[in-house]
C-alpha cells in the first residue's frame, strides 16, 4: 500500500465542486475527494482563489494522466506528484 495524494487544481469553486461530483460519480472513488480553498499570496478576495480537489489514493489506482485530462477539461491541471 503507498500514501497517493492527487491534487487537482481548478479555477474556481463551481468546476472543483464538479469534478469530485464526476470522481464519486463516474469514477467511482473510495474516498471522498476533498474541496479545498487556495487563496494566491497577497489575495483577500475570494474571486482570486483556486480550488484543490484532493483525491486521497492508498491503493494508487487513479491514473494520473486520466485526472489531469479531467481537470483540464475544467480548465485546471493535476499538480505533480511531490516524494
């Protein structure tokens, strides 16, 4: 078992909110992806924040590739893998 951790990064709260509904949906995830407000250094408005999706992923089933086309359809990327 390894300790994954998928981070996707959106660009607002309504595309973080529809990716996890597509991950619990059509993926089928185990866990519950995460929402998580990014505010940009030096921001207070809350129109400058991204949104993560933190998908946790013990079993590193969940193609990075297959995450990163998903949040990229949502105009977000899937942030690298850090050891």
């Amino acid at each position: 078992m390894s300790d994954v951790r998928h981070v996707l990064v959106l660009p607002d709260r309504d595309a973080a909110e529809e990716v996890a509904e597509v991950l619990t949906e059509e993926y089928g995830v185990a866990h519950q992806p995460q929402l998580v407000r990014d505010a940009l250094a030096g921001e207070d408005d809350a129109e400058d924040a991204q949104w993560l999706v933190v998908l946790e992923d013990p079993e590193a089933t969940y193609d990075p590739a297959t995450l990163d086309t998903l949040a990229a359809e949502h105009e977000g990327w899937l942030e690298p893998a850090r050891p």
